[in-house]
C-alpha cells in the first residue's frame, strides 16, 4: 500500500479525537489544505471537547460517584464513535449534538 500526502492529512481526523491539543493540532495542520473528511471531525471532536469541559465543570459539583462515571462513560462512548468514524473515514455525526457542532463550528474547514 502507497502512502500519499491525503492519506496522511486523513489521519488528522483520528488525531483530532486525542486530547484537546490534538484537535488544535489537527485544525493548524489542515488550514492550507482543506481536506473535507478532517474538517468535519475537527468539528465534532472540537464540539465534544468543549461540552466535556462545560458539563465537566457543572457534573463536578455534585458530589457523586455514579453521576460523575455516567458522564464519563458517555463521552468515553461518544469520542470512540467518532474515532471508529475516522478511522473508517466515514463522516458520522455524533448521536444527537454532531448535527449542531457540524452548525456550531462551520466556519472551520
């Protein structure tokens, strides 16, 4: 197999899924050349970031075990549904909120 310049711009998407700092990563390293597949999942993992951080803060005051591993649990769940989506270079929508981080961050790509 022949590795190209797209496919590795590809692997920004799955990139863009690890850490915060990845998706900025990803977000530089795909300004010059747009490539679709990565700008949809820089969008999604940029949404899910920022909801994790936001929900994060306001989850913390609570207080309890099973609240706190609920949360973690579904964005544990969320961030390997759109790794699994990068990695197969589909541009699958996180359930419910991928259509409004798609609306939200349109400007990027």
């Amino acid at each position: 197999m022949q590795h190209t310049a797209e496919n590795n711009n590809d692997n920004l998407a799955i990139i863009a899924y690890i850490t915060l700092i990845g998706t900025l990563i990803a977000f530089f390293l795909n300004r010059d050349k747009p490539n679709p597949l990565v700008s949809f999942h820089i969008r999604q993992a940029l949404g899910l970031w920022l909801l994790q951080m936001l929900l994060g803060y306001f989850i913390g005051a609570f207080n309890s075990w099973m609240i706190s591993m609920s949360f973690w649990i579904f964005f544990i769940a969320l961030f390997i549904y759109g790794i699994i989506g990068a990695v197969g270079k589909k541009m699958n929508e996180v359930p419910i909120l991928g259509p409004l981080f798609q609306k939200w961050f349109s400007n990027i790509g």
